[in-house]
C-alpha cells in the first residue's frame, strides 16, 4: 500500500453507474404501473371499490419506498461515502416514521380491503427486490474508467521524449537475445 486509506478520497462519478440508476428508476416505475393495474383490476374483481382502493394505497406505497431509495443513490453518485450513508440512513427513518403513520391511520379505516392491500403490496416490493437484483447483476459497470487515447503514445520514434536511443538497449526488448547470454 501506498499511503493510509482515507474514507473521504475523491468519490468517482461514472456514467455507467448513472445510467444503471435511471434504469432501474425506469424499470421500478414501468412494474408499479404494472401491479397497480393488475392490483387494481384483481382487487375490484375480489371487494370491489375497497379492493380497488387497497391495491392503489399499496402500490403507491410501494412506489414511493422502493422508488425514493433508487433516486436518492442516483443524486448521490460521487457525493462520498459518508453522505451517502447519511442520506440512506435518514431517508429510510424518514420513510418508516411515513409508513408507522399510515399504517395508524389506515388501522382504523374500513374503505380499503386489507387482504388485497397485503397482497399488493408484498409483490410489489418482492418484485422491485427481483428487478433491482437483476438489473444490478447485468449491469456492466467498469472498475477503472478507460482515459480517452493519448495521440503521442501511439507515436513511434525518437519524438517520443527520448525514447529513441534507449528502446535498442532495454533487456525487455530482447537485446539480451542478441547478445547470446540467456536471460537471468
């Protein structure tokens, strides 16, 4: 190693890393529609407009929890690891304090169906856990960004900084092969 490890270097903010958190937003919201619609085609068919109400309140609740998580970490790229765990922790309470609240308040309501509100629910967020696990397995984020091509390192000869004279004589060019000694 080379020096202590510091917790505060520089974070890198990639584009791959970008792009793999837009895709995951995209697909989180393309399945809440998904189960919205079928929660609430199903919850209809099941209770009626409280089967109906209880997939909406469901969906959306598993909307804002999975969907706030993935955008807080896109915002986040390249912040540092210390906000990032800041961040993470403090909208995570934030979004628990949410859920305790509406879960009070909906213990006492009778407009939704509860059964169909579990059932909504529990798939969403089992399947935004599927495609969030899924989405990062496939991503292809590089460990070392690739820097652009410098023109003067394909450049061949003496116009290399004082390259010229000393490629001939380097043992790793083989001029040891010339000589007839084996290499060491």
């Amino acid at each position: 190693m080379t020096g202590p490890v510091m917790f505060n270097d520089p974070p890198v903010r990639t584009e791959a890393m970008l792009a793999l958190f837009r895709t995951i937003q995209r697909r989180l919201l393309l399945l809440s529609v998904a189960v919205t619609v079928l929660g609430a085609g199903i919850g209809y068919l099941v209770a009626q407009t409280p089967g109906l109400w209880g997939a909406l309140i469901a969906a959306g609740l598993g909307l804002v929890f999975t969907f706030t998580t993935v955008a807080t970490l896109r915002f986040l790229v390249g912040r540092g690891p210390e906000l990032l765990q800041i961040a993470l922790i403090g909208s995570w309470l934030l979004k628990m304090v949410l859920v305790v609240v509406l879960m009070l308040w909906l213990r006492s309501q009778d407009f939704y169906h509860r059964g169909v509100f579990f059932v909504t629910l529990a798939v969403v967020v089992i399947s935004a856990i599927v495609v969030e696990i899924g989405t990062v397995a496939t991503a292809r984020i590089p460990a070392v960004e690739p820097a652009p091509p410098n023109v003067s390192s394909v450049t061949e000869g003496p116009e290399r900084k004082g390259e010229g004279a000393q490629a001939d004589t380097d043992p790793r060019n083989g001029a040891d092969e010339q000589s007839g000694s084996p290499p060491a």
